[in-house]
C-alpha cells in the first residue's frame, strides 16, 4: 500500500486534501498529516511514506526546507498558491505541483503521474534549484480571514503594515493578518509596485491616490478608499517629490 503524508499549515485546505484522496486514491494510506514544517520533516524520517505533498510557505521551516531536507527519502509533490515555486520546483524533480485552487480532474491527473513514476527512485531536490527565476515575483497571495482562504492578487493590495509579530494585509476589499515578516514579503513583490515607505509599511504604489507634505520633516501617504494616511519615514521621503502629489 502507498503511503502519503501531508504538511499544509491551514487546516482547512489540509482536510480537503485528505478527502480529495480519500476518494481519488483510495488504495493509498494517509500515515501522516502535518501543520508545519518541523512535525512534517520529523514525520517523513520516522514514518518513511512514499509521498509528500508539501505546502511552499509554512512559517520558520518551509515546504522548500523541508524538501532540500528529505528529497531523497520520498517522492514529492509541492501543493502551493505561489506559481514561480511551483514551476522551479517541478523543473528540479519533483513529480509534480498543484497550483491552488486545484480541481479534482488536476489531482487526479497528479496521481496517475505518481503511480507511473512510484518504481523510481526520489530525486534529489537542492536549495538553489528551487529558487524562482529572477524576477519573477508573487502575483496572488494566500490569506485567511476566520475559516475561508482568499487568493488575493497582489494588484488589489493596499499595503502591508507590520505591527510586532504580525503583519497587517489591507486590500481594496479587507483585511488580513499574516505571520510572513514583512522583509520576507518585500523579496517576493515586485519592488516597482511596492515601496517601502516607512520601515513597518509597504505601499502598493498603483493603489496610493496622493502624497501629502505636512512640513520640512513629515510627510504622508494617502492609499486609495482609505480614510486615515500612512506616515513616511525620512528615509522613504526621497521617493516622492516634497510636494502634493497625485497617482493620475
């Protein structure tokens, strides 16, 4: 019998994923399901499965880290909202990825991929292999909003505040909290489309409406459908002309 495990750090989309195989492998077993990287990389050494589907972002030690990690031991699958991972990490062995949100007919189609390459030995994934492409950068993010998931497009995000160890996520409809530190986030945003105004802030320029001098040392930013500014800090002041300034 198949054994498989599974490492997703939202519960929810961990339980659906369960019942997905559940139903669609039904000859292979479930010996393991984890909510981080540190119980998964345990997991796979003791419980030794034949597959893992691996979340990419999953706090302190990462589905990637995870991998780099225990490649070798089992046959993986990379089950992620981020498509420039996905693509590296299929490019660099792994049987497969699956792009959230996923269909039933793409984890169908995942299987019949690990049951054709299950005789195979694993093959070796390395850090490097598995870093996106320069340049490429996160278009959506995931974001969890009491027991929904929103794949939210980085385009209709207003900005990200870090406020201790959390950071705040405002889009043009909601907003969030995520535990990605905020210096994580900025090296996969494009840094055309998003500047750091302010060392606990980072704006989405196409969404700022203006810019707002107060005098010689303050300035503020006025994000789109927002009623309260955003400060800028001295040091983020030489983006923006010391004067009004307006997103035409």
């Amino acid at each position: 019998m198949v054994k498989l495990l599974i490492a997703e750090d939202e519960e929810i989309l961990r339980l659906s994923l369960q019942k997905k195989l559940a139903r669609l492998w039904p000859q292979a077993k479930l010996v393991a399901q984890c909510s981080n990287g540190e119980d998964a990389l345990a997991a796979l050494e003791q419980l030794q499965p034949d597959v893992a589907f691996l979340d990419v972002q999953m706090g302190s030690l990462s589905g990637l880290d995870v991998a780099c990690l225990s490649s070798h031991l089992c046959h993986l699958v990379f089950v992620t909202a981020y498509d420039q991972y996905a693509v590296k990490a299929f490019e660099a062995g792994a049987i497969d990825y699956l792009l959230k949100p996923y269909s039933d007919a793409r984890l169908q189609q995942c299987i019949t991929r690990l049951q054709q390459r299950l005789h195979q030995p694993p093959a070796r994934l390395d850090r490097a292999s598995l870093q996106p492409t320069g340049g490429t950068y996160l278009n959506q993010l995931k974001l969890q909003l009491g027991n929904k998931i929103w794949l939210q497009k980085t385009e209709n995000i207003l900005y990200f505040h870090a406020s201790g160890r959390y950071v705040e996520v405002v889009t043009t409809e909601r907003e969030f909290v995520v535990r990605t530190p905020l210096k994580e986030l900025e090296k996969q945003l494009d840094p055309q489309l998003f500047w750091r105004i302010h060392r606990s802030t980072l704006i989405n320029i196409q969404q700022l409406d203006h810019v707002k001098t107060l005098d010689s040392e303050q300035m503020q930013a006025w994000m789109k459908g927002c009623t309260k500014p955003l400060a800028i800090s001295r040091s983020g002041q030489h983006l923006f002309k010391p004067t009004e300034w307006s997103n035409g």
